[in-house]
C-alpha cells in the first residue's frame, strides 16, 4: 500500500509544469557543486553557476535536435558576448557603447520569435555576468578566456542536459501544455455557463467581461499548445503520440469555438423563459462539460483513460424541457424556440466532441492538419521583421532603446559613485526593465522586496550554518527554487536567486560583505528602470486603445467572410478558416490584456479604461456571434434567401473594416448608419416557411448587424476623448 502511495505521489509529481525543468536545473547545479568540491575549486562555482543559470534562461521548448541547434548558436553568442566584454572592460566609452548597442540589437531580434528573444536576452545577461567576474577580480587585466570558458562550460553543461531530456521525453511539453489548454477550456466553459442563470438583474455585463478575460488566457494556452506541437511536426512525420495529441488539439479548437458561439441575447432567453427549467438545463450542461474538459486534462497530464459519459442524463433532460415548450404552442415563443434548438444543438455537437477524446485514436485524420509557422523562413524574412520594427511606433523599438538607455545610465551611475559589486545595478536594471509601464512597476516591487527577503534569509542561513557543505547544498537548492517560481512567484524567485548569489559568495570570501551593497545596487538599479519606462517613450496603453480596437474590428470582419466562404463552398476546417478565427480570438486577447495592463498606469492615462472595457464585451458578444455562425457552418442549400445572406455578410464586413480602418487611421466614425438599421430590419423579419440552415445564418446576421450601432457609438467617443487628451498633454 505504501509503495502504491509512493508511486502515485511520484505520478504527481511528474506531471507538475516545472518538475521536470528543476529537476534538469538541480543536476546540473549539482553536478557542477559536486565536481568543484572534488576539484578543490570552489573558487569555480560562481561562474559554472551563472553559466547554468544563462543557459536555462536561454532554454525554450523545442524537439532534441532543434534544442541542439539553438544550444550551438546560444554558446555562440555567449562566448563572444563574454570576449567583447573582457576585451572592452578597460574602456569604458568603448565598453558603455558596445553594451548600449549590444542591449538594443539584442532585444529587436524578439521581433523573429520566443526562441530568439531568450537566447537574446540570456547573452545580455550572461555579458552582466562576465561584468561581474571581472569586477571580483579588480578590474586587472587577467587571463582572457578564463571567464568566458567558464561560463560557457557552465551554460553547455545545462544545454547537454536540456537536449539529452528532450530526447528522452519528447512529448512530456506537449502532454503538459494540452493539459493546461483543456483546464483553461474547462474554467471558460465554467464561466460561460453562468451567462445561463435563470435571475432577474443578472450581472450581465459583469459576467461577459469576466468571460472575456478568461477566453484572453485560453486564448494564450491554445498559442502555446499549437507551438509545442509544431517544433515536434517540424522534424519529420509525427508518430501515433504526436498524431493522437494534435487531435486532442485540434478538438480543443473545436469545443472553443462551439463553447464561444452565443445564438441570441441569453439575458432575453431567460426572461421569456423563467418559469421553465429550461435555462438551467442549458447551465446545468454547459457547466458539467466544463467539469469535463478539466477532468481531462487531469487524465491528460497523469497519462489516465478519460471516459466522459456523465452527460446524457442531462442531454435528455434539456430536449425534453424544450420539446415541453414546442408542446405549448405560445406563438411569442417561436423564434426564440428556434434560437433555443440551436443553442441545444450546438450544445449535443459539443458533447460529442468531448465524448471523441474519449479515444482520440478512432477519430479521423483532419482534411488540413497544417499548423502556421511564424518563424522567419529565410534570412531576408528575418531580416524584414527586424527593419519593420525600426520605427518609433513599434513598442519593440521603444523597448529596445529603453533598455539601450537604461543600461548606459547604470553604467554612468556606476562609475559616478563607485559603489561595491557595482555591476548589479546593470543586472536589476535588465530584469526590471519591462516592455509596458505596469509589468514594469510590478517587477519593480517585486524584486526590491524579492532581494530584501533573500538577504535577510542568506544572513540568517550563513550565521545558522557556517560550514560549507550544507551552504553549497542551500545555494543548489536556492537555484532550484528560483528556476520552478522566477514565471509565477518573482518575489520569491527574486529572494531565491539572493540567497543563492550569497552562498555561492560566501564560499570564496565574504557573503555579509554582498548585503549592503547588493541592496543599494538593486535599487538603485530599480529607479533607473521605472524612470526609463516613464520618461523615456512611454508605452501609454491608452494611446494606443483606438489601434486595437481597430484591429479586432479588422479581424472580426475577415473572420465573418472566411465564415460566410464556407456556407458558400461546404465545410473545410483548412488553414486559412483556422487562422482567421485564431487572429480573431488573438485580437480579442490583445485588447483584454492591454486593458489589464492599464489599469496598473498612473490615472491620467487610463481614462479610457471604461470605454475599452465596453469595447471588450461588445466586440466579445460580436465574436460570439460570429463563432456561432462558424460551429454550424456547412454549405447552404439553394433558396432565394442566400442572397439576402451574400449581401448582408458582405455589407458587414465592409461596415466592420470601414469602422476598423477609421479607428486606425483616427478618422471620425459616422455614429449612425441608415443602411445598416435598414439591413437588420430586413434581417430580422425572418419568413416562417425558411428553412433551418438560412434561418439560424438570417438570425445570427442579424444579431451581428445590431452590434454595429453601440460599435460605432463607443468608436466616435473613444476617438473624441484620444484626441482631447493629446490636446491636453501638449498644452
């Protein structure tokens, strides 16, 4: 029995997200401890260390021979980052200039993807590390490659590690990040039920925004999963894993659309209904799937069967509440009956398709199981993202030459006064440092009290226990701690990495020495960076709300012609549908996102947060509308009402881009359109002898053409106040 514990505790274990990245860190901080000590070199362990540390930090999920590649291009990088820095040090205009320039190239290579923003990023950190190297040894000319070899003997160390457990655990990500879209899938089906509540004063609109925000991290979990797949599908023909796991993916795809499609107002459902049950069959349902979807990630992540066959009781349930209703003959009802059979249709469809994941092996091959590459394909493609950047439009741009200017400033304070280990002013200033003034603040915050907790802790350890062995195995531990917390808990990550630098310190000279100083240095390093982000080209999100909301209105109205093509032409889940509609979710994403990172700005620039968060849940409902129409969409049969349905998509989609494009280019918006009022009536008066497939695409039509209106109104105010507050900020 206990061997059984034991064996699921381990399971458990297992399947954690970060299990496996701090175990790979342990060894290797391990291994190097343990040879230093066998060495008689303990002077060795701070570089070794750092070394790891760029490296991890450096590491993005890729098959085994793609990690290879970017291991041999990131010791690269890290070996003449690490040479510039020894050859530069003693000059200093040389050095600021190099480090200046070094710090602004290496941030615009973010514009080619993750894996090139890490390695980036990790080769300016790993050059602070070289700063610090040389700094311990006075700043006197010494052996040249003495620092860089170990710290890039560190950093291969760990990348050998990381391409060896990809090897052998190719799929243990992809497990992980199904896992996680199926949990995220789960909480937003859980949240959509709500909008289902049978009350009086339902929150509505309360309930819509909190749906918005979670469909913002599903959103990121589905990106995420789609690109773990993919580094594994670039490497030749997938095998029955690989192809098992891009089906559960690509049912996940499904189930989201299906689960954000709404077929009409529910608020309205619910007061022509509230003396029926019928709505809370619907929730009942709907919620019941949600407890599904994260029953199977559970499965997914501890390698269990998912058997889902909990929902037909309540399938039942909800046709026969609504075949009771039919039975009344109540002729107010009809067209709502007809919204609610398509609500209880899509709501079987999903069922079904969550019963498929039961043994996704059975389900057939998709007609296109292309997924988008966004990776440059050619140098000259890199080459272009990169000069397309070069603008000072581009949030990359401003970033980069923040932290240009950010470290150029460290450095002058540096020589200004001094201080001891003044080089982590350099470190704090490139952690802190973020793209946007809230992630900014927040980091801020946390690393100050980060550092705080972990000097204190390092004096209390150091004073409990002096000997070197137990210290060395804290520093491993410390190093550990840091790597499994530093993309969730950063102040704890931050005390961490303290702690970690005191211990290692203290085997080679004096930790209680690096207190004071490491303090000094990290806020110091922290105003400088919080100025930057607020003086320097600010990142204000609410000057740039007017572009968002253009650009979801824009991939909104591409999204509802890939849709309409496919009731033209039949059904066809090919790459151009599936990325229409993943820009469209992408772009709602964004402006969730943007509108969370506004609040956290100082007052004055956030005066646009109400009208942006109106924006959310009005272009949320249209997306809403919009996916019901793709979850039902095949090809239409004849009838004379396909043309009103050809000339009112394409009357949208040209209202939506008109709007969008107006957005964009700041001009004004036409607050009322007679056109469009005339297209909805038209819409709406909806024959009874028409049948299901025109009816259900005439209503949803319609319903998207009611959209337009508060759209526009919103869109004419937003810009009215953008302009006002320019007009203010010159004054």
């Amino acid at each position: 029995m206990p061997s059984s514990s034991l064996l699921e505790t381990l399971r458990r274990l297992w399947a954690l997200d970060k299990f496996a990245y701090s175990l790979r860190v342990f060894i290797a901080l391990a291994g190097a401890m343990g040879a230093c000590w066998l060495l008689g070199q303990t002077a060795l362990v701070i570089p070794l260390f750092l070394g790891i540390i760029a490296s991890a930090l450096a590491e993005t999920d890729d098959h085994w021979l793609g990690r290879l590649q970017a291991l041999l291009v990131t010791l690269v990088c890290f070996l003449i980052a690490s040479l510039a820095v020894e050859l530069l040090f003693p000059y200093p205009w040389l050095f600021v200039t190099g480090l200046a320039l070094s710090a602004f190239g290496m941030t615009l290579l973010g514009a080619l993807g993750e894996r090139y923003a890490a390695i980036a990023s990790a080769t300016l950190i790993l050059s602070i590390y070289t700063m610090i190297g040389v700094d311990q040894r006075g700043g006197a000319p010494g052996d040249l490659w003495r620092e860089p070899l170990l710290l890039v003997g560190g950093a291969a160390w760990y990348g050998l590690l990381s391409v060896l457990w990809n090897a052998l655990f190719a799929n243990q990500p992809v497990q992980q990040m199904l896992a996680r879209l199926y949990f995220e899938l789960g909480e937003y089906l859980k949240i959509k039920s709500t909008l289902f509540e049978p009350l009086r004063q339902l929150d509505v609109e309360g309930r819509r925004l909190a749906l918005a925000r979670q469909n913002g991290k599903l959103v990121v979990a589905l990106n995420q999963a789609k690109e773990t797949i993919l580094a594994r599908l670039s490497h030749g023909r997938p095998g029955p894993k690989l192809s098992r796991y891009l089906k559960l993916y690509f049912i996940a795809q499904d189930v989201h659309e299906r689960a954000s499609s709404s077929h009409y107002p529910y608020n309205r459902l619910a007061e022509a209904f509230f003396h029926s049950d019928v709505m809370f069959r619907c929730q009942r349902l709907l919620n019941q799937q949600g407890k599904a979807c994260q029953a199977l990630s559970r499965a997914i992540r501890l390698r269990q069967p998912f058997d889902y066959n909990d929902s037909e009781l309540a399938l039942a349930d909800l046709q026969a509440s609504l075949e009771y209703l039919r039975q009344q003959g109540n002729p107010a009802w009809r067209t709502l009956l007809r919204s609610l059979a398509a609500l209880a249709g899509n709501l079987a469809s999903l069922d079904q398709k969550l019963s498929g994941a039961s043994n996704p092996d059975a389900l057939a091959e998709e007609q296109d199981s292309t997924l988008l590459d966004r990776s440059p394909r050619s140098l000259r493609d890199a080459f272009e993202r990169i000069r397309l950047q070069l603008t000072p439009t581009s949030l990359l741009f401003r970033h980069a030459l923040r932290l240009g200017l950010t470290l150029t400033a460290g450095y002058a304070v540096l020589h200004l006064i001094h201080p001891t280990q003044g080089y982590w002013i350099l470190l704090t200033t490139v952690f802190v440092c973020q793209p946007n003034y809230g992630a900014t603040r927040i980091r801020l915050v946390q690393r100050i009290l980060g550092t705080l907790i972990g000097l204190v802790a390092g004096w209390a350890l150091i004073d409990l226990f002096p000997g070197a062995p137990v210290q060395s195995l804290l520093a491993v531990v410390a190093g550990v701690v840091f790597f499994a917390t530093r993309s969730t808990r950063y102040t704890l990550a931050t005390a961490a990495i303290t702690l970690m630098v005191l211990l290692c310190f203290n085997q080679v000279g004096n930790g209680y020495g690096l207190i004071l100083p490491r303090l000094f240095d990290t806020l110091v390093g922290a105003c400088i960076a919080g100025l930057a982000v607020f003086l320097v080209l600010p990142d204000w999100q609410g000057r740039r709300l007017h572009s968002l909301v253009g650009n979801t209105l824009a991939c909104n109205g591409r999204y509802l012609r890939e849709i309409l093509q496919q009731y033209a032409n039949g059904k066809r889940d090919d790459l151009a549908y599936r990325t229409a509609r993943r820009n469209a979710h992408n772009a709602d994403a964004t402006l969730s996102t943007t509108l969370s990172n506004m609040l956290m700005e100082p007052g004055h620039f956030r005066k646009d947060a109400e009208i942006g968060f109106r924006f959310l849940v009005l272009s949320h409902t249209l997306l809403s509308y919009l996916s019901a129409l793709g979850a039902h969409r095949d090809r239409l049969p004849e009838s004379p009402a396909n043309e009103l349905i050809s000339e009112a998509a394409e009357q949208l989609g040209t209202s939506l881009e008109i709007i969008a494009s107006s957005l964009a280019e700041r001009r004004p918006v036409a607050i009322h359109s007679d056109a469009e009022e005339a297209l909805a009536k038209r819409l709406e008066q909806v024959p009874d002898e028409l049948e299901d497939p025109q009816r259900l695409v005439q209503t949803q039509l319609g319903l998207i053409c009611r959209e337009l209106a508060p759209l526009r109104s919103l869109a004419a105010h937003l810009l009215k106040k953008e302009i006002g507050s320019e007009q203010e900020d010159a004054a």
